[in-house]
C-alpha cells in the first residue's frame, strides 16, 4: 500500500510491503517512479 502524507511541509509517500505469510513483495525504483511486484510461494 502507499500513503501520501505530509512531512515538514513537503509531500511524502509512505510505502508499506506484504507480510511475507501467503506472498512476497518487491518493490523497484527506477526513473519513472516506484513498482510494486507480488511474488507468489504456491
């Protein structure tokens, strides 16, 4: 999930990854901004 809040007066964006019971996250950051990939176990 990702969260907008503000932090000293500048936007932020708070980044929240899975727990890790069911599935795996990954989160990349490249030039065009963050992507969120969801690692399957099964």
């Amino acid at each position: 999930a990702v969260h907008g809040f503000k932090l000293t007066e500048h936007d932020a964006q708070r980044i929240v990854l899975g727990d890790w019971r069911s599935q795996g996250s990954v989160l990349r950051w490249n030039s065009t901004g963050p992507e969120l990939t969801t690692l399957d176990y099964g």
